[in-house]
C-alpha cells in the first residue's frame, strides 16, 4: 500500500474514506465507541503532502483503531465503563504517540469489556461486540471491538490490551492475527490499569509484516515508564524473511484436553505433522504446573485490579454520586453506580484474597506458583525456539451462553494466561475454520524478547502448504 501512495495510484484520504464508509456501513457490530472523521480526513491531507514531499514517517498512511483504554489527549476515554462518563484524556499514551510521530493514523476508540474485564467483550456498558462472521456469536474479549475491526476491514491494524489473553482469545474468535509482546516491550505509559504485573499492550492485524513494523515502532524504553525494558528493539520487520530449522516443543496435555473442541485439536495435530514435514524438530514436553496457570492468574489478576480500581472514589475523578450524604456513602454509592457485574465481582474477589486472613493462604502462595511457573516455562525454551498450543478451548460461542457462569467463562483464558503468568510473548494465528466457518486460532508462544523469531515463525506458519 505504501508503495501506491508513494508512486500516486492511491491517496491516504482516500483509504481514510474507505475505512470510514466500511465503519458506517457495519454500525450494527458496535465496534467504535467514537469514529475521529473529520480529524483522520485532514490529518490524511497532511501525509499527503508529507509523501509528495518525501517527509513522510515509516508508518504513513497506516490507518490505526485504539481499543478504549489508552489515553489519546483531548479524546474521550472510558474503559468501556459508565465510571468514567464524560472523561477526556490530559496525555497521550507513549505507544499511540509513537504511531503519531511516524505518520499512523487513529480512526477512532474501540469498545471492549469494562475495564479490560472480560472474555467475550459482553460487559461493556455501551453492549456487546458482534462477530462479523456471525452476529449471533461473541468476538472474544476483552478487546472483542479491537480484533472485529480488523477482521470487518475497519482499520489496518488495531492496538489492544492483553492481560491474560485479551488479544489473542479476541484474534482467534475473529481469524486475525493478534500478538502480545513480552511484558515490558511496549510502554504502559496511558495504559488504564487493569493488572499491573500482567497488562501488556498488544497489537491486531491481518499480516505478519503489518504487526512486526507497528511493534518494531512502539516497543522500546519510556521515561514514563520505569517498568518498561531497556533492551534494544530489533528491527522485527526485516526478520521475516529468515529461513531456519526450528526446535519445537507442544504439551500433550494441553491438545488432550476433554475440553477441547475436536476440530481445533486435529487442526494442531495436522500443522504439527506438517511441520515435521518440513523438517522441524517436534517434540512433546512435559509441563506438570500447566494447570496451576489459570487459578493463578485469576488469584493475582483480581487482587491487583482490587487495588488499581480502588482510584475510582467518586473523589478526583469519574462519577460521583449525587445522593451521598457523607464521605463512606460517597464512595460505596458512586462505585455501586457506575460499575458493571464483573468488575463488581473482581474487585470483590481481589479484596477478600488481599485481606489480613487470606492474604498468606492466596496472594503469597500464588505469587510463589507463578514464580515456579515462569522458571520451568523459561527452562523449557532453553532447548526449544517455540512452544505450540491452542489460543481457546472452542470457538466463538453463542452471546450470551457463559454469562451466568463466570467458572465457564473464565475458562475460556485456560491457554492464554499462561504467557501472562510467564511473561513470555505469544501470538494467535488463524488455521482454518470449523464446521461451522468459524475461525481457529493456533498460539505461539516464545523466550522472553524473542518477538523476532515468534514473528518469523508465525509468518511461515501461515504460509505452511498454503494456508492463509
């Protein structure tokens, strides 16, 4: 594309205006929670002239949607929550910057499940998500509106959150690529907290080369940010063209799995004997914490929003109650208002694990596991490039199905939290569909900092015999 805007066979404002027409005609999918029009037109005019002038940045004419929890200065952000009605960003988070300084695009914010809180993007206080494949199933969440974006060709590519599988979950309901980097890649500077210890920026797209130059532009050290890495941001791009034999290792327990919808379990086994094939080295591994990942991750997740959502007091910022009548009332009144069941249910859950009579028996024992798990994950890819497994357990399932069942939904995150837990980067590549055209996910999962080589890897899978 870059290449026709840069010999004049198409204008930046034009693919603006295409996007723009594909969002208002699929309104009915509840993507955007506000489109920048006339903004993305006359910033299109500016790269415009910028290429015509041979100024412009590495990523002009990208045109790029931010899921509703990054800051945008002078833009709306909520979280997807009544909680924050009305708040207008005072910064720009560093990764949405860094897409500005290089000439992207922001087309508009993107619906999601409160406060990143989600795995079907049901939870939104503006509704649901649709899938564009079927309107009657969920896109995964909880950056459901991010991932269909992408999918319903409203953006090239959308920026996410991935805390405990919110993008990949999200991009193997949809049939996109979705990638969670290491934690530390990318900056969390503007990012609304959700689990500080697990929250990473991810990014959606169609192709590999699309996902490796975003990241490739936004990872890398912040000043705002004294968690991000200092390690030096390799140029991921130009990796995709490296051909090498990769060790790979699949847990069997994992494809077993009696919860495992029989489709996606021969869709692995089928790509695994390809890569044999191919000249691979595949080797099952063993892995005897694998179960240990979800209850940890759901232990430790929830008591960290229990405190970060603790700022929403009716006092700085957000709503506040008009019915208090003194401090105490205020607080329980204005946060009973404005937040949603599962967030109730979270920040309920986290508190109970964080008090005085629980915390050793809860907290302290699974930050403990989560120790042990991130030591035998990292002693595994000490002999192995990449580690294979399924994104979900299913496909996208019917809205409304796991609703009045939190244990079946938080369920669906049984193989995502585990790169969460670890730290470790992951991606989901759509393989095929089932009988019912539904989109398969594969994940990817890599040594920390090794984006690179997932990038690479993922690129040829998708290339593998032809499949796209």
């Amino acid at each position: 594309m870059q290449e026709d805007l840069l010999h004049g066979a198409i204008s930046c404002t034009a693919i603006v205006q295409y996007f723009l027409s594909n969002i208002q005609a699929q309104q009915h999918l509840n993507v955007f929670l506000s489109v920048y029009d006339k903004e993305a037109l006359t910033q299109a005019i500016v790269v415009d002239q910028k290429i015509k002038n041979g100024k412009a940045g590495k990523l002009a004419g990208l045109i790029v949607g931010i899921k509703d929890v990054l800051a945008y200065k002078d833009h709306p952000l909520q979280a997807a929550s009544k909680m924050l009605n009305g708040f207008y960003s005072q910064y720009t988070a560093t990764a949405v910057q860094r897409l500005l300084d290089e000439d992207a695009i922001i087309i508009g914010r993107q619906n999601c499940d409160e406060f990143a809180m989600g795995s079907s993007n049901e939870n939104s206080a503006f509704g649901s998500v649709l899938n564009a494949i079927d309107n009657n199933r969920v896109p995964g969440g909880s950056s459901g509106g991010s991932a269909v974006a992408v999918m319903a060709d409203m953006c090239h590519v959308s920026l996410g959150s991935d805390t405990g599988g919110s993008v990949r979950q999200p991009a193997a309901f949809c049939g996109v690529l979705g990638l969670k980097p290491t934690y530390s890649r990318i900056s969390r500077h503007g990012l609304v907290a959700f689990g500080s210890s697990f929250d990473c920026i991810g990014i959606f797209g169609n192709h590999v080369d699309d996902v490796a130059l975003v990241l490739e532009q936004i990872a890398g050290a912040d000043e705002f940010d004294s968690t991000v890495s200092q390690n030096v941001v390799s140029s991921y791009s130009n990796q995709l063209t490296e051909t090498q034999k990769f060790s790979i290792a699949y847990i069997p327990e994992t494809i077993e799995n009696p919860a495992l919808q029989p489709e996606i379990k021969a869709t692995i086994e089928k790509k695994l004997g390809q890569l044999k094939e191919a000249g691979h080295q595949v080797e099952p591994v063993n892995f005897p914490l694998m179960d240990y990942c979800l209850p940890t991750y759901y232990i430790l997740a929830t008591a960290e929003a229990s405190a970060n959502l603790s700022r929403y007091d009716g006092v700085r910022y957000g709503h506040r109650s008009a019915d208090a009548g003194d401090l105490t009332q205020l607080y329980k009144q204005s946060r009973t208002e404005c937040f949603g069941g599962e967030v109730k249910r979270r920040i309920l859950l986290g508190t109970y694990i964080l008090s005085a009579s629980y915390y050793d028996t809860y907290y302290a024992k699974a930050q403990k596991v989560r120790r042990l798990i991130r030591e035998q994950t990292k002693a595994l890819f000490q002999k192995y490039d990449i580690l294979i497994m399924p994104t979900t357990p299913t496909t996208a399932f019917p809205l409304g199905k796991n609703t009045d069942d939190p244990m079946a939904m938080y369920l669906a995150d049984i193989y995502s939290v585990h790169a969460n837990v670890a730290g470790i980067p992951g991606i989901s590549v759509p393989c095929g569909v089932d009988h019912q055209g539904l989109p398969i996910g594969l994940q990817l999962l890599a040594d920390d900092f090794e984006e690179g080589k997932l990038l690479a890897f993922a690129d040829f899978l998708m290339k593998l015999k032809g499949d796209v």
